[in-house]
C-alpha cells in the first residue's frame, strides 16, 4: 500500500511540474486549385482566437521559411464553441523558400477555405482567392503523453503487486 501511495505523490508531482504550456502546436493541410501544403501551426497557448507564432511544413514542394505579412495577415486562428475553425479577413500568411507568399483567409463568403496566392495576386487585395479543402487539429501537448504513460505504469504496478500472492 505505501508503494502505490508513493507512485500516486509522484505521478501528482509529475503533473504539477509540467505546469502549464506556453504554446500550441496544430497540423494542419490543405490542397486545391493545384496548391498542396503541410505541416505545423505554432501558437500562444490563450483560448480562441490563437495567435499563430510560427510555422513549419512545405506548401507546394518547398519548404515553408515563415509567417510573412501579405494580404495584410493577422496570423489569428479561430475555433468557436460550435466546432470548426477559421482564419478571418486578415487571414494567416505564410512564404515558402520559393518565394511565393500564400494568405489563408476566410474572403469571399466567410468560410476558411479560400487561400490567396502572391503569384495571382502580388498586391495581396483578394482578387484572385482560390477554393482549397483544408484541415486543422490540435496535437497533444508533451504532459498529456506523459501523464498517459505515468498513467499505464501505474496500472502495470498495481496488476504486477496483485498477481504476487503474499508469503506468511
């Protein structure tokens, strides 16, 4: 019985010193229109909307250098309580190493499914949004991987003490 009182204080231990994290991190993926990208959001670990930080991932086959100010981004994601998630107006922008800057955006009608490339549109103005499918999911945070597997070795313990028969 002390033993499983120990591993509870540690398992509690462990938790309380992960503490809370200071960012997020979200896949996400889109193709249409013959644009293709992957790859990591990075944002502030504040509720909805989340300001994205960085990114990371390739957008048509080159590597995504970063978040770039085209189309007059304002990098904000949104996930309301009814589901979903949407980048605004503003939209989030990002460049690849080609050169091409690409803005996520939720122009003409309101839904996150429009991307505004720099190649069509240099300016940045929405003239030439094209339709995209995309995706967006939050990856779990590196204390819930660690609370699960404190958690799986803790139940482990406790079936291995229990399938020992006590010695008089």
């Amino acid at each position: 019985m002390k033993n499983s009182v120990k591993l509870a204080a540690a398992v509690l231990a462990m938790a309380l010193a992960t503490g809370s994290a200071s960012a997020k991190v979200w896949d996400f993926s889109y193709t249409g229109g013959g644009y293709t990208a992957s790859g990591e959001f990075i944002t502030g670990a504040a509720g909805s909307p989340y300001t994205i930080t960085g990114i990371a991932g390739t957008a048509d086959g080159y590597t995504i250098t970063g978040l770039s100010g085209y189309a007059g981004s304002d990098q904000l994601l949104y996930f309301p309580p009814s589901g979903g998630y949407y980048a605004d107006f503003g939209g989030i922008s990002f460049q690849n190493a080609n050169g091409v800057d690409y803005n996520i955006t939720n122009y003409p009608t309101g839904v996150s499914n429009y991307i505004n490339v720099s190649t069509l549109d240099p300016a940045g103005g929405g003239c030439c949004v094209v339709a995209i499918n995309m995706s967006v999911s939050a990856v779990p945070e590196v204390s819930t991987w660690v609370m699960m597997l404190a958690g799986f070795a803790a139940l482990g313990f406790v079936g291995f003490r229990r399938q020992n028969p006590v010695q008089a």
